[in-house]
C-alpha cells in the first residue's frame, strides 16, 4: 500500500464530524467566557486561559487516537486505580497543597499551571472499569439468569462505590450525583434483567420522595432523629422560593432568571449584558448565553449538545467491540446528566449544584477531562474495523 493511499485511509477513519463539533464548542465557549469576564473584577484573563486548555485538551485527544480499545481495556484497572490514588491523596494532602474551598477540598494547586481536580478525570476513569466489569461478565457468563444480572449489579455497584465514597469525603455532592448517572446508564444497557432494577430503583425513588417530603415539611424530625442540621437543606429551600430564602444559592439563581429571562427571544446582542451574575464564566455560563443571545442562542447551544449526543449514540451503534459499546453509553451518561443539571439549574428547573456546562464553561479540570473522553471516542471511530461478512458489508455490495 502506498504511503498516499495509506494516509487516505487514515483520514477517512478520523471524526471529522465530532471535530466541527468540538470547534462550535470552543467558538461558543469563548465567546461566552469573554462576555462573562468583562462584567467582573478578575485578575485572570479566562478567555486566554481557557484557549490554551482547549490547546492542551486537543493534546490529549491526540495521544488517546494513538491508543485503540483492546489497550484502554487492559488499562482500565491500572487508570482506575491511579483514579482512586488520587482521591486519596486530595483528601489527605496538606491545605497548602489542598486547600478547602467553599467547603470541599477537592483541588490540587499547582504553581504554574493553576488548580487541578482529580474526580473530573475519574469520570472517565470509572466509566472505562465498568466497561470492563460488564463486557468480561458477559464473556465469563454467556447463559444469563437473575443470579448472574444480580451478580454482575453487584459487582458495578462495588466499584461504583469506592470513588463514590471519596468524593463524598470531599465532600462534592454535584460530582457524586455525575458518578450515580454513570452507574445508572450502564446498569440500562447492560442487560441487566428489569425484574432486578426495577425493584432497586423503584425503592431508591421512593426513599428519595420521602427525604424531600421530610425536608419540606418536617426539617425538625430530620434534626432531631438523623442529627441533620437544617441550614443543609439552604439550596433546596432557595430552589423553590428563591425570594423569601437570602442565600448565596438563590441570589445566584434570582441573578440567572433574570438574565435569561431579559434576554427574550433574540437577545441583546454580543456584550450587552446588564445582569451582573458572580463566577458567571463557570457554572453560569448558559445565563450570559440567554441573555445575550436570548432563546434562540439558548436553543442552538442546546442543539449542539443534541447533535453530539446522536454522534455518540451513532458511535455506540457502530461500533463492534461491546466494551466500546459501553465506553460511549458512559460519556453519553455523562454529558446528558451533566447539560440537564448544568442548565436545569439556571432556569430553576433543578436545584443548584457545581457542574458546569461541558466544553463551554471556564474549567481546566473539566475540559480536560471531557476531552480525554471525547479522544475515546475518536479512538473507536479511528480503529472501528468492518468485517467481510458484517451487514454494513452486505447492503454495499
């Protein structure tokens, strides 16, 4: 084969597609960023910064191409692993190293390149073992039963809890809730039997029902018998009626609603914001998209996310490997929970939490992270192989 047909070939397997995606991302991004940092007292220039974590992001898709899905299998323990290693050691490092803020101690500062947060990267990480965990189940077990479904929901809850675990230590609830939703995806398409989750999740609905019941109409009994201090439940209550709770929580949500909301259909226009919003360029990021670009920017930003969803999906249904399967159906857990949280919380839909909006708002941790799962999947397209007799085959000839 000639080194020009060669390189063709290689082209032809590269994801264009999620490539222009992945550009409208970082357009909108610093767009966003910019105008969210021109209304704030910063000593950093984000826009600058997020553009060279983009730069070391489109780094770490270049190497994880390099590596195809029977190699990231074998490494999936030794990268969980190292996952765990790291939330240990955030957990256990001194507060100059890792210092707690706004009551978690969740990042590493590191002089010179700024802080860093493990669990954004154990996302991934968890996402690859249970990956694993599902497909050498179903290799080991090829005659199913309600003891083999239950055995395999056993042994993705063990490993779902350990990192779980450590996070709450921190304590990160935003992230833990990412880490249930990466469970919860690959327990629906594991084929797990609905005989066994149905029961499990009908039991965790209900008791979630009546922790909500509880909290709003009686926080008293929850002091009293849980020792559960009420002022825990300050987002929640900000949640409902922001304007009779002063908190942090419900002036940031207050602040989001009217700036989506003075935004109406088309905006205001690039830079004519008026609703001062603190740590915009993070977390609220899709309020100074609303307000600048009013519904119709808030709908094309959605329907990004949408198209990369159906790439993803399209990639999962590609693929032949079924740990790759299961790698996609992950990162779409991922990705979905974190644009339904991220916006559903600045238009009061869910309550407040810290996940921010993927590959838009200001983060090194998260983009990073989001783009070692995106070389992932750029890996799967680029060493997708079609065999001779597969039905894609048959339909071309």
């Amino acid at each position: 084969m000639c080194p020009m047909e060669k390189n063709k070939k290689k082209a032809e397997r590269f994801d264009w597609t999620l490539t222009l995606l992945l550009f409208l991302f970082f357009l909108v991004s610093c767009a966003a960023i910019y105008s969210a940092q021109a209304s704030g007292q910063y000593g950093n220039n984000f826009l600058v910064m997020q553009i060279a974590w983009y730069i070391v992001g489109a780094a770490i898709i270049s190497v994880s191409i390099l590596i195809d899905g029977y190699q990231y299998k074998r490494l999936s323990w030794f990268l969980y692993g190292f996952g765990l290693i790291l939330l240990i050691a955030v957990y256990v490092a001194p507060e100059s190293i890792a210092p707690v803020r706004n009551g978690a101690k969740s990042w590493f500062i590191i002089k010179g390149i700024g802080q860093i947060q493990p669990s954004e990267f154990v996302k991934t990480f968890l996402i690859l073992a249970l990956s694993r965990v599902i497909t050498s189940h179903q290799e080991k077990h090829l005659d199913k039963s309600l003891k083999t479904d239950f055995f395999l929901l056993l042994k993705l809850g063990i490993t779902t809890a350990v990192p779980l675990g450590l996070i709450m230590l921190q304590p990160d609830l935003g992230t833990g809730l990412v880490i249930l939703s990466i469970l919860t995806g690959l327990i629906f398409v594991s084929g797990i039997s609905w005989k066994i989750i149905l029961p499990i999740y009908s039991a965790g609905a209900s008791l979630a029902a009546l922790i909500f019941y509880l909290v709003l109409i009686k926080p008293d009994f929850l002091e009293k018998y849980l020792h559960v201090q009420t002022y825990q439940f300050k987002r929640i209550y900000a949640w409902l009626d922001p304007y009779n709770h002063a908190t942090d929580a419900s002036y940031h949500l207050m602040k989001s609603l009217r700036a989506i909301g003075s935004g109406l259909i088309t905006g205001k226009g690039f830079g004519n914001r008026e609703v001062y919003i603190p740590e915009a360029h993070t977390d609220f990021i899709f309020s100074v998209i609303g307000e600048e670009y009013g519904f119709v920017g808030g709908s094309i930003v959605i329907g990004l996310f949408f198209l990369l969803i159906y790439h993803l999906i399209k990639t999962a249904l590609d693929t032949n490997d079924p740990f790759n399967t299961y790698v996609c159906a992950g990162i779409i857990s991922v990705l979905t929970f974190h644009v339904f949280q991220n916006i559903g919380m600045t238009i009061q839909v869910l309550p407040i939490t810290g996940i921010p909006l993927p590959f838009i708002s200001y983060g090194g941790s998260s983009l990073m992270g989001n783009m070692f799962a995106m070389g992932l999947v750029y890996s799967i397209r680029f060493h997708h192989k079609t065999y001779m007799f597969s039905s894609e085959n048959a339909l071309s000839q």
